[in-house]
C-alpha cells in the first residue's frame, strides 16, 4: 500500500464505531483499502507513526466564496446591505480572472492549512479555478451563481454565468477521478425569479449536478419575499420546482418549520454559516430544529469578507455553542453532531456521501491529522470533545486529498503559498482598493 497510518485515534465518523484507538488506516490509489485495530499484512511505501495524534476524514466546507479572501478584513462591521451593495459588489465588478486566481489560491492554500479538503465554492470564473485545484489537489464542487437583477431583459443564453456553468460541465465535472464537480446555482430568490430558476433547474437535472443557492439568510429577505411573493423563500422556490434538483441552501436563519419540512421531504442540505451569520447580524440558524425534523446540515464558511477565515473549526465549535446558548439546552447539539456536520453532513451535502465525510473501506482517502502533543489539547478524555471544543486549524498537521498528501507540518506540496500571498498583494489588493484597474 501506498501510505500506513498506524496506532492514530481514528474518529472514523462512522456510527457503529466512531473511534478506534491505536488504529490502523491504509491508502492505496486514492482510496481508504484498510482500517482496523492491527497492522495490516501488506507492507507500506511510507508509514507514519501516529502516536498522539487523531486522524479524521477531511472537513468539508460546504458553502464558500473562496476567492472572496482577497477581501479578508476589507468591509468588516457594516449592515449586510451596506456591505454587499456598497463594498462588495462594486469590487466584485473590477475583479478579474487574475485576482480570483490568485484569491482562490490562498484561499485553498488556507483551507487545507485548516484541516478543510473539499469545498462547495460559488463565485465567478470558474472554470478557471477548476484548473487551479485539479493542479493543486483541492476537491472542490464548484458554481456560478445566476443573478437575473432585470429579469425583463434576462437571456440566459448570453449570461456569463450560464456559459461558464455550461464550461465547467463539459471541461472538469468528474475531472481528478471526481475531485472536480461542477453544480448549478442560483444565487438568491431576491436576485432573480421564477423563469430562471426554471431554466438552472433543468439544466441541473439534465447533468446530475447539486443546486447551490442562498435562502432566508437575513430577516429582510425572507419578508421581503413574503411581502412580494405572498410565501417564503423555500417555498417560492420549491413551487418553481427547484427542489427538483438536490438543493444545497446556504444558510436558512430564517426558515419556518413548514420550510424545514420541504427541505426534509427533498432531501435538501442547508449550509449552516453561524460565523458569518453572526458578524453580519443575520441571525442564529435553528439548527437543532432542523436536525430533529431530518434536515441533512452541513457547515460553510461563507465569504472570507464576511467570516474573515476559511477555518472551519470555528464553525464547527459555535454550531454546537450557538444551539446550546439559544436553547438553553445543553444536551440539544453534541460534540459528535457538531462534526459530524462538517463531515458526513457535507458529503450528503455536495452529494458525494459515497466519497468522502467518513474513514472507511472504499471511500476517497481524504484525511487530516490532528497532533495533540500541544498543551491546548490535553489531557484528552473523550477525542470527538477534544477536537470539536478544544482544537484549531492550526494543530492539524497533515491534510490528504485522494491520497496525496498536500500539507504536512508546514510545507505545502503544490501551492507556493509565498507567491500566492505575493500574487493576492500585488495584484488583486490594488483592485480590490480601486486604485487599479483591470485591463
Ligand atoms: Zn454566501
């Protein structure tokens, strides 16, 4: 076998046995071939001592705005209105394919930096970050959200958006042995109406391909839609046939009880964001709730503008706080459905549950190493409390993707980070600053 690792706590994320102590996992191909609690018989080309340290399956990041990291820190404190209609989109409209390279580098370098292996990403130019993560091994579900702000004058044959959706399907969905999907996205119910969410709908179902799209992340929005519309966001769109497709919503704050149960009954995945949600002011996600009436929810960083991190540790820690301060309760969201949120919850997710989210024979060896030989992380009692309430990006040591190791103690294999921080200051910065212009 390609790699061994041996006596690691492995937090399989499986049910019937979610951790093994001094376990033995190993990759061959790309793919989990061996776990159990002795050595294997087949010899290794590389093993890794895992004494003290965790191996878990890589973190799934299931709603991002990667190459929004070139923003980090630049419109912090302002009403999301403000924010997006002032400072967000007008950067958005000088950013050019360079700068969203560039930002999408850093950002993965970021994520893999963080223990995050794949990522559901909507933004721009896509295809063009599609070539940059089948080159740096990032697995990466990606779209281009469709915004129809005049719906009267809206072709969807010349939107930008439609073609590089169109681009992304013929050139990369199913590209790295399946690292590179692409998915259809509509960006918002405020952002476009029913014709259009007909045409991505069917353009999802004719290839197969999740549908990424914004729902009840602010109390604004959701009235706004009741005000307009006469029902919720869900339900505009479920009625539209939206739901037609495997729905991915980020956020969902303001989701009523008869929205959960249509997320539910289709199979639909919410992208809980409590980091953004929060700076933000948009509101805390009824999570709990929708765990109990069988809502699938993963976890999402959101724009790197609005979070201002791609480390999905913090999510994980403040879905679980967030639900227990709200409720009152602190037995309503465990350590374990925490992560499991950020694991088999974002597979579900970006439906690759038969791929990724778990350690087990068969799936994609897309693992993480965490090292607890730190004074923040012991003694450890339980290593599902340890990870989720006491761990960080930073104390994770190892990041695999489909069995190619692409962060180890410092060093990156395929990203120079030096020259992406470079190519981020020096480029896309001074668009960002509006000082530059793009040719
Ligand atoms: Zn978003």
């Amino acid at each position: 076998m390609d790699y061994l690792f041996q006596n690691a706590t492995v937090l399989t994320m499986c049910d019937e046995r979610p951790v093994l102590q001094n376990g033995f996992v190993g990759v061959t191909g790309g793919k989990i071939v061996f776990v159990g609690e002795a050595a294997p018989q087949e010899p290794a080309t590389r093993t890794l001592n895992c004494e003290g340290k965790f191996l878990l399956p890589g973190l799934v990041n299931a709603h991002a705005h990667t190459a929004m990291c070139v923003m980090r820190g630049y419109a912090d404190d302002y009403t999301l209105q403000t924010w997006l209609y002032e400072k967000v989109f007008p950067v958005e409209a000088r950013l050019d394919e360079q700068a969203i390279v560039a930002g999408a580098q850093l950002g993965f370098a970021e994520m893999l930096r963080t223990g995050t292996t794949s990522a559901s990403d909507m933004y721009f130019r896509e295809p063009a970050v599609a070539a940059l993560a089948l080159e740096c091994g990032m697995r990466v579900s990606l779209s281009n959200a469709v915004l129809a702000l005049d719906p009267a004058s809206y072709d969807p044959e010349k939107d930008r958006a439609i073609a590089e959706t169109r681009a992304l399907i013929r050139d990369f969905h199913g590209a790295g042995n399946g690292r590179i999907r692409a998915d259809a996205a509509i960006h918002a119910e405020y952002t476009s109406n029913s014709p259009v969410w007909r045409y991505v709908t069917d353009l999802a179902l004719a290839h197969g391909l999740v549908m990424h799209v914004h729902v009840s992340e602010t109390k604004r929005e959701h009235e706004e839609c009741l005000a307009r519309r006469g029902v919720t966001p869900t339900r505009a769109l479920y009625d539209a046939g939206v739901f037609e497709a495997r729905v991915l919503a980020a956020h969902g704050v303001w989701l009523t009880e008869e929205d959960m149960e249509l997320f539910a009954q289709s199979h639909a995945s919410v992208a809980h964001c409590p980091v953004s949600n929060l700076k933000l002011g948009s509101g805390i996600a009824r999570v709990a709730e929708m765990k109990r009436l069988g809502v699938n929810v993963a976890l999402g960083t959101d724009g790197c503008c609005s979070n201002n991190t791609h480390n999905l540790f913090e999510e994980i820690k403040l879905a679980a706080l967030l639900q227990k301060g709200v409720s009152g309760d602190p037995t309503c969201l465990s350590a374990y459905d925490a992560l499991k949120m950020a694991t088999v919850g974002g597979a579900k997710a970006q439906g690759r549950e038969n791929e990724i989210g778990k350690i087990q024979e068969g799936f994609d060896a897309d693992l993480i190493l965490i090292d607890t030989n730190t004074p923040t992380l012991r003694p450890v009692y339980d290593p599902i409390s340890t990870t989720v309430y006491s761990a960080s990006g930073e104390d994770v040591c190892l990041t695999m993707v489909q069995g190619k190791i692409l962060y180890e103690n410092g060093q990156f294999t395929t990203i120079d980070v030096e020259k992406a921080i470079y190519e981020v200051e020096q480029y896309a910065v001074p668009l960002v600053r509006g000082c530059a212009t793009k040719d």
